[in-house]
C-alpha cells in the first residue's frame, strides 16, 4: 500500500496507474461520444442516397459524375500505417526503449501531414461543388470531417513526439502515447466507414421519387 | 409477513384453536385497521371519480367547435375515455398519497423545529413492489394494445385496409391534392377535371383521400374537427383521409410553424350534400364526379 | 485509512520543472480579458471576411439579393471568432500548449488553477476546482431562467392581447424560438450544472472531478456559447421554433447563424461534462462506495451524462449541417437539391428525446436523494429507483419518433414506437413508487424542498396522463402541434424539471454558500409560481383541446377566455420566480450561517465542514454502509411478530 | 417589514423590465403607416348599390430616389442592413378599406418575374366576374410562366368575420424593358374590384418567389412593408 514504489503524478499524488485508468474512461467516452458524430454524418448519407429526393442525388447532368474513392482508401490506408506505428512505439516504450517511441510517433507525424494534405487536395478536386445536389453534400462532409480529424490527430502524434522527447512520456507512465493510439484507432474506424460508404454507395437505388411539389398521377 | 404461512397446520380431529388467532385474511384486515389506510382509499375513489369526470370536460372542450365531424374523431374521443378510464385509478392513488402525506395524515414537523423521532425503517415491500410493477406492466400492455388496435383501425379510414400500399380504400374515394405553400392551402380535385379552391369543399358521408405536399417549408395540414393531421413535406408525399360525416363549416388549420403568416395560414372545410357538391363542382368549371 | 493521502505529503513528489509562475499564462487571464480579445477577433474576423468576400465577389456583388450570402459568410467568422477570441482569453489554449510543449503541471500550478487562496477573483477565472464550477454554473443557469422567463412574459403578452398584435409576427416567432431554446439550456444544466458539479465528487468523497482542466473548460464553452445565442435577437431572429425545423430556418435572417454557432459549442461543452461526471463516478469513489452504497442522486445524475454524452452529437451535426446548408450551399435539408426534412427531424429528436430525460432524471433523483433525509425514513427500494433509472436511460434511445408521428416519414414506424413510448411509462412507475414508498407513513419535516416533492409528484402525474394521451398515435393526431402539447411538456420540463431544481437548491444550497436557503420567502414564491403554474397550463390545455396549434400570435375568439387566464397565471408565475430568486439573493448575501450537516443527512457532503475546504476532505473517507440507514423498526411489523407469537403459542397450547 | 418591501421592490423592477421591453420591441415592429381607400360615389354590383372606394399603388423592384423604399418603423439591423434592392409595394402595405363597398384597386407593376411555383395563382379569383384588367384588357388568368408577384388576400383566423380571399397575379416586365427617366420600364396597370362584406382584419401578401434564402422566400417576402401587409375592412 505504500504509494513510494510506483511514481506518483505530481499534482494529486495519486498512483500513476490509478490515473491512467481514469484517462482510459475518459478517452472511452471520448470516443463513443465521437462516433455518435461520425454515426449522424454516416446516416445522412446513406439516408439522402436511399430516398434521391427530387431525383436530385446525384450531382446534375452538368457536372454530374462521382468522386474518384481511391483517395478516400489511400488516405485510410495513410492513417492505419499510422496507428500502427504508434501502437508499435508504445509497445516498444513499454520495454524501456524511448527512442523508437520518437521516431515511430515523427514517423507517424509524417504520414498524417501527407494524409493531411492529400484530403485538402482532395476536397479542393473534387469533381462537383457543394451546391450540387445531395450526394455533394455528403461527400464533401465525409471528407471535410476527416480532415478535420486529421488536423487533430496531427497535433497529438506531434505531442507525443515531443512529449517523450522531452521525457513526459517514460516507460513508468507512458499512458498519453496510449490514449493517443487510441483515439486514432478509432479515426481509422471512421475514416473506412467513410472510404465504404463512398465507395458502394453511389447510384441511387430509389429512381420513382415525386418531383418537387407535384403529384403523381 | 412470510411467517404466518409457516405456521403449522392443525390436524383435522383436534379441538377449534381459541379466537385470538388471525383470520385467514388477517394481513389485509388488519392493514385496513390502520387509521392511514381506509383515508387514502377514500381519497383515492374521490380523486378518480373527479379525473374520470374531468374526460367528459375535455371531450367537450374538443367538440366545441362543432366536432366530431368524422369517423376518425368519434374513433379519438373514445380512446381517450379509454385511455383517463385505465390510468385514472393510478393517478387518484398516487395523489391521495401525496395529500394525505401533504396535509400531515401522518403528522408534520414544522419547518423551524428539527425532526426528533425516526420513521419506520422500511427498506422495502415486497408485496407492494410485486403488485404495483406488475399493475403498472400490465396497464402500460393494456394501453399498448388498445392504441395499436385503434390506430390501425384509424389507419384503415385514412390510408385503406393496408396501411402499407396506402391506395384509397375503394373506388369511390375522392382523390384531393392538397398544396401546402407560404401561406396558402390549396386544393385540386384530380377527378374532377383539376378543379381549385382555396377552401376544401366536400360531399358528406363520401370517403376523401388527400395527397399531401408542400411547395416550400414544412406545413401540416390539419383538420381540426375531423380529427385529421398530417404533415405537408417539400420533396415528398404524404396520405391521409377521412370520411365526413356531418354536414357544415369546420376548421382547416397549419399545425407547423411556416413563417411569417403561419398563424393566419388557415381555411375552411365545408360539407355539403353530393348535389350540392356536384353544382359546386360544375360552377368550378369543372366535371361531374365520375 | 493507509490509502489517505493527506495533502502535505504531495510536495514530496517529484514534481516536473517549474515553468515561469505557478499558474504560468493563467496568471494574466480572466473574464475581463476573455470578453475583450473576444469582441477584438470577433471584430477582426468580421471585417477580414468582408473584405475577402468583396475581393472574391469582385466587390460589384452587392446587387441585393446575393448580399445575404457574402453576409452568411461574415456573420459566422464573426461568431467563430467570438468563440475562439473568448476561450483563448480565458486561457483554455494554455493547457493543451503546455501538454504539447511537454510543460506538464506542477502541484503549484494546479494550487494555483484549483484558487487555492484566491478569494473572489477565483469565480471569474480559468478555475479547475469543483466547487467554483459549480458556483458558476448556478450563476449562469439563473441569468438564462432570468433572459428566459422575461421572453416567456412576452410571448404571454402577446397571446394575452387577443385583440392585435403587439409584436411583429417576426419578432414573435422568433420570440418563442428563443424562449424555447435558452430554457431548454438552462434547464438541461439546472441541476447537472451547479449539484452535478459541486454536490456529486463530495459526495463520491472525491477531492475533485476527474479532469479538473475538462470542467473548467465545459463551463466557460457555455458562456462563450450563449452570447451568438442572444444576439439572434438583434440579427432578424430565429423566426422559427426552437426546434428550427429545416428547410424554414434557411428562410431566417443572419441570426438562425446565432442559434446554430451556439448549439454546436453547447454540445462540446455538454459532452466535456458529461464525460467529466461520469468519470468521477465511476473511477473516484471513495473506498468501501460500493455500487450499492452510492446515493441515488449520483445515479440520476450519471444517468442523464451517458444520455447526453451519447446523444448529444446528433443534434450537434445536424445544426453543423444545417450551418452548412445556409453558408455553403450545401443541400442536407433542402428538398429541392435533394435534400430531406425528415433526415433533419430524425437527426434533431434524436437528441431531442433523450435530452426530456436529460432534464428530468436529475431533478427527480435529487428530490430521492432528499426525502429520506425530511422524512426520516429510509429510500424505499433502492434497487427499484436504479431501475427505474437505467430503463428510462435505455429506453429513451428508442422513443424518439413520436415526436414525428404525424410527419408522415413513414406510417408503418407508429407502432412500433407507440410500443416502445408507452413502455417508456414502465421505468417511471418505478420512481413513482419509490417516492410513494418513501412518503408511505414518513412524518414529513416541512421545508421547502420537501414541499417541491409534493409538487414535483403532482405535476408529473398530470403530465404524465397528458404523455399517455399523446404517445398514443390516435389521440396524438389530434393533439400534436396543438397547445396541448406545449402545456404537458412544461408540466413535465417545468413542473417536475425546474421545481425539481428549486427543492434540490434549497437543499445544497447550505452546502454551497454556507448559508440556510431563506425558508419564509422561498417558499412563499415557490408557492405562488407553483399556484401560477397551474392555472397557466391548465389554461393552455384548454385551449389545446379546443384546437388551437402552438406557435400563433392570433388565434380564434373562440380560444380567447383560455388565452386570457394562462396569461393572468403566467404573471402570477413571474410573480412567485421573482420572490424565490430575492428569497435566493438574500439568502446568499446575508442568511442564517450553516453547520456543515445542516439536514442531518447521511451522504458523504454532509460530513466533511461548511464551507468546504479547498481539499474537500482532509483525510479521504471510507464508506461503511448506504447513506439511508434512517428510521427505527417498524412498529406495525412488531406488532405483527406479536400476533404471530400470541397465534403460534395458541396453537402449541391447542396441540399439546 | 424591511424584507417585504424589497420583495415588492423585486417584483416591481422585474414587472417593469418586463413592460419596458415590450413597449420597445412593439414599437421597434410596428406595421408602416396606413393607406386608405378613398370612397368616391356608389356603383352597381351583383350584391346591388354599393359605395365605391378606390386605392392606387405601385409594385417597384427596388428602392430608388425616386421610389424611396418603405419606412419600416425601427426594423431589425439585418432588415436594414440589406433591404435597399428588395421589391416593395408602394406607398405602404397596411391597407385600410370600406365595409360593404366596392373597392377597385390599381397597381402599376414595374418588376420582372419568371415562373410561379403553383399556376393556380396565375389565375384570378375572388374578384368581381372573377377578372381583372390588365392595360386595359380584362383577363381571368395571365400566363404563370410571366408572372411578377401577385397581391393575394386572405383569411384572418377569425370565425366570427366573414370569409375573405381575393388573388389577383401581376404580369412580370420583359427582361430587357428599358427604363424611362425615373429609372424603371413603363409600368403595368392592373385593375381588378371586389366587395367587402363585414368589418374584420385579414391579411395579405405576395405569392411569387421574389425574396432571399430557401425558395426565395425570405427576406421581403417574410416582411412586413415588402411583400406582404395588412388588410382592414372597417
């Protein structure tokens, strides 16, 4: 029971263990919340494609063809190497090697900035506007989240790179680079989602909808 | 309690056991001993005799203005009876409690004194959680039950037998597009060569089936003494009918805010005879009913 | 007690290295400097937008009906510069820097941001510390009741004077709109807010929440929240009701971007919280709190966390699409673009139901958590409330459609959610029960919060009958969007949910502020707004059955008589709110000082002294059994044993 | 006692924040000045001799020197901020008329327009003989393709007042109209008369799409002193 052999945090006194189970709940939570989210947008989308409201899913004839998807999985594919490598560096840091937890965090950094970048451009190309129709709409929302996302997910690889650089994170309470793993694994969850959704959802099924204010005869 | 049951059972030869043993309804007679109990009884009956009472009042309340003007109305009115009926003995326990308790039934400590004695310990009751969850249980059944069974019944009147494909329920049923828009309703008689009003006007006693859309926000097309409420969507169309069976003026109101003029978005509903309908119809410019 | 850790032992901790200060860039930060590079980005940010939307647009766009557009675009940086202007100058980006840079926080950091020693200035900081949260909390919640309550007696106004109207019918509905939402706010944080946060960790017999830094972050989103909120006024309006139902809000002036910018940041700030609480509940509890012995509040109040942190997000996208819809273009909600009403309806109740129990659950697990202590008695099974409250938590996820009964979205789903809304009446029985159960021979001690039991109970029950009638789909096509609707969801928001809150406030309020709650004039306003309350909403009811739909300025003279008494009730509300809130005010200035126990209850917060101190607890305590260990043997029980004892001796004499 | 007195003192400053905000906001809403019609000798109608009043107004696009714009009393800032292209009536929109008259009102149009959402309001109603005269030729539909705005009159939820709907579409400008010297086209006259019954309050307003935002129904056309306005037959 003595609280000497473990290390303590510095500000309640508690044993670290005690608060990184606290942390876990929290980043638990975190994430249920988060996928509620994740969840509204994913219904949105699948909810517009299966009614095609006055026939007006589909972006107009004009402009009318869909986003290219293999961006959407190179871009997933980005983020999971990524989760990966911060797995394998907490992993590593738990066996007392810091090092490989810093490069294995800048190596994760990297990938999420191309990631990143990548769905800016992808947004930016994207073969319609936002005013053109529903599928628009939701597509450009997927990705728009997802970098929204990525940006976060940027900040925290970033900080666990410092942190265990300037030796926050150690082998006795490496719990940060843990709740980061995490999260980011549940980004991933999201993101390939995402990357399905676009992909097998495209052409409406629904192709009787009612034009907008009339009636059928 | 569960100890009066293990009592042993005397043979059948042996003399009579002296009186001052329970009767076999002991618990309960004895329950009803207790100056509480007869008194929140009696509150009870008063209370929901007084709930029953007040159903009549809201139904009268609903039928001021000239209703029930439809099958689906009388179909409304008598749930609710149903409805007070099956729920009003619960409320009336739950506030006779509540005054008993108010009123200081069971004494009252005064606000600027403290409380000395404790009050019995009772953690719990099993005979009364038993009753009341499973009273409550079946109650909540109960009005499932009714309130499925109505509504497809109700479902019936507006949509056809099968709520599903939504077809008017026969031939004769008179088709009516009804238009929601900022802050007008507007009707069509598709069968009677796309005659328009702007008030709903109607043969009595003749099945209606309303196709209902909207051509720019949320409306809701309602009713009010035919009971009839469905909401008008852009980009969509919803059913609903009825069948008057009245004749007379009634009320066509927007359940749905809409805007601006949202409080003035309203219209009439005028039953008439099927020759008053058809002259109507002819000096709409329009054909016969076929 | 080994695993105590009294405080002085903590300097002995390696601590990380002391970066400037204790308290460091928190030092400098306040509300004053919040507010001001608040305004200052907001500012910059509004004025940045134009000038790019004019170098987009070539400038030559204000050809006016595509103005509203370029306007779109800058009302919202602006909002979004509020907000991010505001929480940096409260200094809520200092932390998330300070983990970045690995600038961890030393103990005197933390003293400094708990305020240790700080006196009042503490209550207008970035302060981690429980207690001033909860402070906080209470004192928002009462400016919201209070810009709340002002737009009800308006909107009563209005429907007061059959005769014409007095508000432009704009300015009406956005009246109501605005009515709706900042009393759903204030409602949904009304117990939650100040008990959730100062009540619930001493009574886990915890020193602090689980993430001290996350609660001071909830609260000051909300202050930042509710500003864009009450400008709407100012900009067009919300011209809508609180529900803002797509695809009218796009119709709206710039404020409707008011409405949205605040719901987005509320719901963080609910989440935060919820997270928060649900934390410290589960993983702080003091040492022997087992599950059976945590008090019933704690359970309410985690109960509606897990409803508002799962449910929360959905209303959150759907005003981010929205948002989006209105700036962008984008078409979510517009049915012509292919957009769908419905999918805005279903996203909006699916918070939208929950958030009812969100409001509901802790004000009535409060009033449990209190009737043992004025009657003397313990709470009457135990494990029937937390039944109760883990039904409605489950079931309030599968009942959201009846709010779209009469949408025609799709007929077939009426049952089955007719099913699951009436099943829904099962759970509340449940803590109907055990209110009755614990009243059940209680002598009842008669101060306020007691006398919000008895009210809470009455409104419930009617609301409650008035629920049956409308979760039924039959009567409901009738009722829905009519006034009735509006009179039962304040009996049950208001009834049970705001008195709920006043009893609960009157309870801790000792706790809080170390002084009595002034019981004369509480409870003569508590009374008269309850008396008000009544005639107001049964008025309303009235006037619902006869047929007169919500969100009207004028109205059918038939329906006048039923307008005229809810009007002249509402007054009488306003009335009785203004006496409780002087009975609250001088109470807190200048009432009666309180013991630390001044109830005699038995949780945990009324063991540690008033005002509490900065620790909570100087030695942790261990819990050794439930906190509803009142009351003597019953002495019916007794006498029954005697009976038995008298029949069974009988019996033996007869057998021998 | 003290205590009492302040009691009160809350109420009162609380009733009186309550009463002044309600003084400003009304004022801040309150409908443009009134027009009436000026009733001028009798004239024959179905319904047999009725006074007959007539009133002149004017549909114009946006506001200019010489239309200035509706003097909204107050206004929130986003109606100001924004107001100066939005098509009016003109002089005002709070319309006073007879009972039991016949009233005949002339509109010069000045406004383009497109197609109407429901063709059933590019046909006239409500009016007497159900038609209208558009320069001159009397019309009981106009083309809903070419349709500017239209002035539609209806019901006030009111039973006790008798029922009341008159709609009455404006022909739209030709695109390309060029403008005379006070800087719009030559105006459309469009003259239609109906009879009012009993005295009541009703309401009216423009039916075509001619706003901001979704379906171009906001802004003016969810304006008082725009496109819509009050009717009161006293």
């Amino acid at each position: 029971m003595s609280a000497a052999a473990e290390s303590l945090s510095p500000t309640t006194g508690e044993t670290v263990t005690v608060i990184e189970r606290r942390n876990r709940m929290g980043m638990w939570l975190i994430i249920v919340s988060c996928s509620t989210g994740t969840v509204a947008l994913l219904v949105a989308y699948a909810y517009l494609w299966s009614l095609n409201v006055n026939s007006a899913w589909a972006p107009p004839a004009g402009t009318a063809n869909w986003a290219p998807v293999w961006p959407f999985w190179v871009i997933f594919t980005g983020m999971f190497v990524a989760t990966l490598l911060l797995w394998r560096g907490q992993q590593l840091i738990a066996r007392g090697n810091s090092r490989a937890l810093v490069r294995d965090s800048a190596l994760a950094s990297l990938i999420l900035l191309l990631c990143f970048v990548g769905q800016v451009v992808q947004i930016a190309t994207f073969p319609f506007g936002p005013q053109d129709g529903a599928y628009a709409s939701s597509t450009l929302w997927l990705a728009t989240a997802n970098c929204i996302w990525l940006f976060m997910a940027l900040f925290l690889t970033g900080a666990v790179m410092n942190r265990t650089r300037a030796g926050r994170i150690t082998p006795e309470s490496r719990g940060h680079a843990r709740l980061v793993a995490m999260f980011l694994t549940y980004l991933c969850v999201a993101a390939f989602l995402g990357s399905v959704f676009t992909t097998v959802m495209q052409e409406s099924p629904n192709t009787g909808s009612p034009v907008f204010g009339t009636f059928k005869e | 309690m569960s100890t009066l049951d293990e009592r042993p059972t005397p043979e059948a030869d042996e003399p009579e056991i002296p009186t001052n043993r329970p009767a076999p309804l002991g618990i309960v007679s004895r329950w009803l001993k207790r100056p509480y109990a007869r008194r929140i009884l009696q509150l009870t009956v008063v209370i929901t005799a007084v709930i029953i009472g007040l159903t009549f009042v809201m139904v009268a309340f609903m039928n001021m203005s000239g209703g029930p003007a439809s099958d689906i109305m009388n179909e409304i009115e008598k749930t609710m009876f149903v409805l007070t009926f099956v729920c009003a003995p619960l409320m009336g326990f739950t506030l006779a409690v509540i005054t008993y308790s108010w009123w200081g039934g069971w004494g009252m400590v005064p606000a600027d004194e403290t409380p000395t004695e404790e009050g019995p310990a009772i953690r719990t009751n099993g005979v009364a959680v038993v009753v009341w969850v499973s009273v409550c249980s079946m109650l909540a059944a109960f009005l499932v039950i009714w309130g499925l069974v109505e509504l497809a019944t109700i479902t019936a009147s507006s949509y056809g037998s099968v709520p599903s494909n939504q077809q008017p329920r026969d031939a004769k049923a008179i088709d009516i597009n009804v238009t929601g828009q900022q802050w007008l309703w507007s009707f069509e008689y598709p069968g009677n060569g796309r005659v328009t009003s702007d008030v709903l006007v109607v043969p009595v006693n003749v099945p209606l089936y309303f196709n209902v859309t909207s051509l720019d926000v949320l409306h809701s097309f309602w009713v009010v003494e035919a009971g009839v409420k469905i909401d008008a969507n852009p980009g969509a169309i919803t059913n609903t009918g009825f069948t008057p069976n009245k004749l007379g003026t009634f009320n066509i109101r927007c359940a749905e805010l809409c805007g601006l003029h949202h409080a003035y978005m309203e219209t009439k509903l005028v039953v008439v005879t099927q020759q008053d309908f058809d002259s109507w119809i002819r000096e709409q410019g329009g054909a016969k009913t076929s | 007690m080994s695993t105590a850790v009294a405080i002085f032992e903590q300097k002995h901790v390696p601590q990380p290295r002391q970066v400037g200060k204790p308290g460091g860039f928190l030092r400098r930060t306040n509300a004053v400097t919040a507010l001001v590079s608040g305004v200052v980005l907001a500012a910059i940010f509004y004025v940045a937008t134009g000038a790019i939307v004019n170098a987009v647009t070539g400038g030559g766009q204000q050809d006016d009906l595509s103005l509203p557009e370029g306007l779109q675009v800058q009302i919202t940086m602006m909002y979004v510069g509020w907000i991010l202007g505001f929480m940096g100058g409260i200094g809520a980006f200092a932390g998330p820097i300070r983990w970045f840079l690995g600038h961890d926080l030393t103990y005197a950091d933390a003293e400094y941001m708990a305020g240790k020693d700080m006196g009042r200035k503490k209550f207008w900081k970035y302060t981690t510390d429980h207690k001033v949260v909860g402070i906080q909390y209470l004192v928002v919640m009462l400016v919201l009741f209070g810009f709340g309550g002002l737009l009800a007696m308006l909107i009563r106004t209005e429907l007061g004077i059959t005769w014409a109207e007095v508000f432009n019918p704009n300015f009406y509905n956005s009246l109501i709109g605005t009515h709706g939402i900042v009393m759903i706010i204030a409602m949904i944080i009304a117990v939650s807010g100040p008990l959730g946060n100062f009540i619930v960790p001493l009574m886990c017999g915890a020193r602090d929440m689980a993430f001290p830094r996350l609660n001071a972050l909830s609260i000051w989103l909300l202050v930042a929240a509710v500003p864009p909120l009450v400008s709407n006024l100012l900009m067009g309006g919300i011209r809508d009701g609180w529900t803002v139902y797509q695809p009218l809000a796009d119709q709206a002036p710039v404020g409707m971007i008011g409405y949205q910018i605040c719901i987005i940041v509320f719901a963080f700030s609910t989440g935060i919280a919820s997270v928060n609480l649900i934390t410290t509940i589960v993983a702080m509890r003091a040492r022997g709190m087992t599950w059976s012995r945590v008090p019933i509040f704690v359970y309410g109040v985690m109960g509606s966390a897990i409803m508002g942190l799962v449910w929360f997000p959905m209303y959150q996208y759907s005003q981010i699409l929205a948002l989006s819809d209105r700036v962008l273009q984008t078409s979510f909600f517009t049915p012509a673009t292919g957009g769908s009403v419905w999918l805005y309806e279903n996203l909006f109740w699916l918070l939208g139901h929950p958030e009812v129990y969100v409001i509901v659950l802790p004000a009535t697990a409060a009033l449990l958590e209190l009737m043992p202590v004025f009657l003397r008695k313990p709470l009457f099974s135990f494990k029937l409330a937390i039944a109760g409250i883990f039904g409605i938590v489950g079931l309030s996820a599968v009942v959201w459609v009846h709010h779209m009964y009469m949408t025609g979205w799709a007929p077939q789903s009426n049952y089955p959610f007719m099913l699951s809304t009436e099943l829904i009446s099962i759970p509340f029985s449940f803590l109907l029960l055990v209110m009755l159960g614990t009243m059940w021979r209680g002598k009842p001690w008669a101060r306020l919060p007691m006398m919000a039991v008895y009210a809470v109970i009455w409104n419930k029950v009617i609301g409650g009958i008035t629920g049956v009638y409308l979760s039924d789909t039959p009567v409901d096509q009738y009722m829905h969007g009519s006034m009735f609707v509006v009179a039962h969801f304040h009996f049950m928001l208001m009834g049970a949910g705001l008195f709920g809150a006043m009893g609960a406030i009157a309870y801790w309020f000792p706790k809080m502020t170390s002084r009595y709650f002034d019981e004369r004039y509480g409870k003569i306003g508590f009374w008269i707004a309850f008396a008000g309350f009544q005639v107001t909403f049964f008025a309303m009811f009235v006037a619902g059955l006869q047929g007169m739909p919500r969100r009207v300025l004028q109205f059918d003279n038939a329906f006048n008589v039923a307008n005229w008494v809810s009007t002249i009730g509402a007054y009488v509300i306003g009335i009785g709110m203004l006496v409780f809130l002087y009975a609250l005010v001088i109470s807190w200035r200048s009432g009666e000082l309180a013991p630390g126990n001044p109830f005699g209850a038995h949780t945990l917060e009324a063991q540690t002294e008033t005002p509490v101190p900065h620790e909570n607890f100087p030695v942790l305590p261990v819990v050794t059994s439930d906190p509803y260990d009142f009351g003597v043997p019953d002495p019916y029980e007794l006498e029954d044993e005697e009976l038995i004892r008298e029949a069974e001796g009988a019996s033996k004499v007869g057998a021998s | 006692m003290k205590r009492v007195l302040l009691a009160i003192l809350t109420v009162l400053i609380g009733a009186g924040i309550v009463a002044a905000t309600a003084l400003v906001v009304s004022a801040r809403g309150a409908e443009p000045p009134t027009i009436r019609a000026t009733v001028s000798g009798t004239a024959n109608t179905p319904q047999g001799e009725l006074p007959h009043a007539t009133l002149e107004m004017s549909i114009y696009p946006n506001a200019s020197a010489t239309a200035p714009g509706p003097d909204i009393p107050g206004g929130s800032t986003a109606v100001v901020a924004n107001s100066q292209g939005w098509p009016f009536y003109s002089p005002s929109t709070s319309i006073e008329l007879p009972a039991n008259s016949l009233v005949t009102i002339t509109l010069h149009q000045y406004d383009t327009g497109g197609q109407i959402y429901n063709n059933w309001l590019a046909k006239v109603t409500g009016t007497v003989d159900g038609k209208a005269t558009y320069d001159g030729k009397a019309k009981a539909s106009i083309d809903p393709a070419n349709v500017a705005h239209t002035f539609t009159i209806h019901q006030y939820p009111q039973s006790t007042q008798p029922y009341f709907f008159v709609n009455v579409p404006m022909p739209a400008q030709a695109d390309n109209a060029k403008n005379e010297a006070n800087g719009y086209p030559k105006p459309i006259d469009v003259t239609f008369s109906f009879v009012t019954g009993a005295p009541g309050t009703y309401i009216w307003n423009c039916e075509f799409p001619c706003g901001t935002g979704y379906v171009e129904f906001g802004g003016p056309m969810s304006q008082r002193g725009f496109m819509s306005g009050t009717v009161t037959v006293v």
